[in-house]
C-alpha cells in the first residue's frame, strides 16, 4: 500500500530529516511512528500528503509513483488520504454538522450525499448528540473526534495522524487510540505518530522508531491492552 524507496529529505544544506528510509506498510495495517521532536516523523507525513517532495527516492502508495505525479492529479490523490493533526485543526464558527460536512462540500459532495454521510459518520464517533456544538463546546477528545470524522467522511484508504493525542489527558488519548483501532478493524490503512511510548506499549501494534532522520527500529510490539 505505502512504499518508501531510498527517500532522503534534506532541508536546506543540510538538515537530513529523512535519511535513505525503505520501508513497507501493508493495505489494513495499524503501525506507530514514534521518535523524539526533530527525528522526521511529521515530514514522513508531509511527505506521503505530497505536500513536499523527497530529495531523493521514491514514494509509492496505492501503486501510484508520488514523484512526477501530474499537477492536476494530486488532489485526487489526496482523497484517498484523511489526515488529523494535534491541534485539530476545526472552523471555530461552524458547528460540529459543519465542519464535518466541509470536507465533503470543498470536494462537491452532492447535499444528498452530506446529508446522509455526515449523521454516520458522526455516530461512527460517537458524537451524533452534539452535532449542533461549536469546537469551543467540546472538550479535546470530542474536537479531535470531530476532526477524525472529517479525516473519514469522504473515506480514504488511509488514514494519518500526527501526534493525534498530544493535546489530550491520557482518558481521551485512550478513547482516540481506541475509536482510531475500530477504524483500522473496518478496513482504513492507519499510520499514527506519537510520542507516548506507554500508548503504544498498550496498544501493541507495529511500530517504526525515527532517531534523527534514521529509522532506527521496526518491530511488533505485544500489547497490554485489556
Ligand atoms: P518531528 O515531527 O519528528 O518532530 P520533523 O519531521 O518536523 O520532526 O522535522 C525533522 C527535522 O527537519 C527537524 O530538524 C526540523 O527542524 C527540520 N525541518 C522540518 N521541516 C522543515 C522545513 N520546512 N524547513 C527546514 N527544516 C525543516
Ligand atoms: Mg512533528
């Protein structure tokens, strides 16, 4: 599903922040990225959205070469991705209903079809009562399941998210690691960075450890999870 060949991204001169990573993530996996601040975790992300280009390398995902993609394919490209960040990233003047519907709107979703995705996808998060809520309604853990819903009401193969607990107290980091698992169990490919070493130790997935731009380690962890 996601193949990285070789890729380097090097900023400027010489800061290496990815550094000649091959590395294969299978249709349906759950794998971590994890890593200290400035080990290349967010620009793996931000290279898979194609938001920047590797230097050197390839990037393939869902049999489609990122690199000479052509301009006007991108954003269909995109729309097999959902992506959901740490600082959740809401239109504070829409509500819950809104913000959902947004992502489906910006791609001319027919009304019909928002109207009908949008109720479940929102149930799907457990949030259906509060669609009418505004972001500053919500605690953290209900925000970014509004972002997660976003992330997956035009259904992406993928799903990523970059530190998606690092706002939150651990009960909604753990809510969030969970409803991200059902996603995962439906089918979504799903990559999550994080810092939370005790999460990922619970969760017991596979998990790719960055270390200044090196991958330093791959390996399945055996989960605590109860
Ligand atoms: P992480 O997400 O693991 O904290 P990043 O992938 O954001 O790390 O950054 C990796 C390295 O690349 C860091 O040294 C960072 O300062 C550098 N970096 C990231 N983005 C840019 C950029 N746009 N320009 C220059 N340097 C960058
Ligand atoms: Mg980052």
């Amino acid at each position: 599903m996601i193949y990285f060949e070789n890729v380097s991204k090097t900023f400027g001169k010489n800061v290496k922040a990815v550094r000649n990573l091959s590395l294969h993530i299978e249709r349906g996996e759950f794998v971590f990225v994890m890593g200290d601040s400035g080990s290349g975790k967010s620009t793996l992300i931000r290279l898979l959205l194609k938001e920047i280009e590797p230097t050197e390398g390839r990037i393939i995902v869902d049999g489609e070469e990122l690199t000479g993609m052509k301009r006007r394919r991108v954003p269909y490209y995109r729309r097999k991705l959902g992506v959901v960040f740490q600082d959740f990233k809401l239109l504070k003047d829409r509500n819950v209903y809104e913000n959902v519907a947004f992502a489906q709107r910006v791609v001319v979703t027919p009304s019909r079809q928002i109207q009908k995705d949008v109720p479940r996808i929102l149930t799907r998060v457990g949030l259906s009562a509060k669609y009418k809520a505004f972001p500053g309604e919500l605690s953290g853990g209900e925000q970014q399941r509004v972002a997660i819903a976003r992330a997956l009401v035009n259904q992406p193969d993928i799903l990523l998210c970059d530190e998606p607990t690092g706002n939150l107290d651990a009960n909604n980091a753990w809510e969030v690691m969970q409803l991200l698992e059902e996603i995962n169990a439906g089918g979504t490919t799903v990559v999550v960075v994080t810092h939370s070493r005790e999460i990922v130790e619970r969760m017991g997935k596979r998990v790719i450890v960055m270390n200044r731009g090196d991958m330093v380690d791959d390996r399945q962890i055996n989960g605590s999870e109860e």
